[in-house]
C-alpha cells in the first residue's frame, strides 16, 4: 500500500492552488514535528512568508514532483507507475489545511475520473 498526499484538480490553476496549500501544510508540519514554534492551545506560533518561500523541500514546484497533484490523466499515469513498481493499494491522503469543500471535490473527483481506469 503506498499513503501520499493527493489532490485531482480541475485546471492547471487548481493544480498550483493546491501545491502551494500543500506546500504551507509540510511547513507547518514539519515547524511542529521538529519543534521549532511554540505551541499554545493547539495552535502553533505563525510563520512567516518569507520562511515558507524558503523552504527548499516544500516548496510548490517539490509538491507536484513528490506528491500525487495534477489533472485526472495526470493523476492516472502517476498511479499507473506506482502499480508498474509493484502497488496494489493506493491511499488517498485528504487531510490538509484545504477547506472541506476543495477536499471534497478533489476526492468526488478522484472517484469519478481516476477510479474508473483502475476498475
């Protein structure tokens, strides 16, 4: 089974929009996981812009290399390779700090344009 961060998308623009939401999740959740911001009453202290930017392992462009996030077809290809290695399970990995209703669509989307090529 592979568990990756995924979003299908519905332009070249929704691609960008959700790498760079994707991007600031992985900053946040790697300031918290290496304990870098306090934290206090579950919220951890803010980054700032130019500390996201530079983080060279987030940034947008490293989202759509690492992570499962383009168009349908894009999205097919990617999990085709991934069945070509050897994977027979795919985990869609929704949770983010995207809004409930962009979750949503990805998955409905995920559902009605990516799992028909793999029935």
């Amino acid at each position: 089974m592979l568990l990756q961060h995924s979003y299908v998308a519905d332009s070249p623009e929704d691609v960008q929009r959700a790498a760079e939401e994707l991007n600031r999740f992985y900053c946040y959740f790697g300031a918290w996981f290496k304990n870098e911001r306090p934290v206090d009453q579950g919220l951890i202290a803010p980054l700032t812009e130019d500390e996201i930017k530079a983080h060279p392992f987030y940034s947008p462009e490293a989202m759509q290399r690492d992570l499962v996030i383009a168009q349908a077809p894009g999205v097919i290809e990617r999990l085709k390779k991934y069945q070509d290695l050897g994977y027979d399970e795919y985990a869609f990995w929704i949770d983010s700090s995207m809004s409930f209703e962009r979750k949503k669509a990805s998955l409905e989307r995920f559902i009605t344009e990516v799992m028909p090529a793999f029935a």
